[in-house]
C-alpha cells in the first residue's frame, strides 16, 4: 500500500519533466480581460446560486422521503 501512494507522486513528476516546456509569448490587454470578467463573473454567481437552490431542494426531498418512510416502518411521526 505504501508503496503505491510513494509512487503515484513520482510518475506525475517524471511525467511533468519529460513534457516539452514552451513559452506562450501572450499578452491580454487589461480593457479586454475587464470585459471579461464583466461577463464571465455574473454567470458563475448566476450558476453557484442555481446549485445552492437545487441542493436545498433535494434536501429538502431527501427528508421529507426519509421522514415518510420512518412513518411508514416505525408508525412515529414525521416530525419527530
């Protein structure tokens, strides 16, 4: 086992080594990438509160499910 986990850190480094480095020579003006994040930084606030709203509602689901079958195997009310 402990030879695995010795390993695994080594081959992605010996991977890392063998891979050809280039530079990108790139450059973003700054004008552009602020219109960029004027796009980009609503929808990822728009898609991190569409998740936190579809995980309190399969939550809620998931306990109202669970609730019911505890009624329905035990007798005792879904509150308790």
């Amino acid at each position: 086992m402990k030879r695995n986990s010795l390993l695994r850190p080594v081959l992605c480094t010996a991977l890392l080594a063998a891979l050809p480095l280039s530079s990108a020579y790139a450059y973003v003006d700054p004008n552009s990438m602020g219109t960029l994040y004027q796009i980009l930084f609503p929808l990822l606030v728009a898609i991190g509160s569409a998740i936190a709203m579809l995980r309190r509602a399969i939550a809620g689901a998931w306990h109202r499910l669970i609730g019911a079958l505890r009624s329905a195997l035990y007798g005792q009310r879904a509150d308790s």
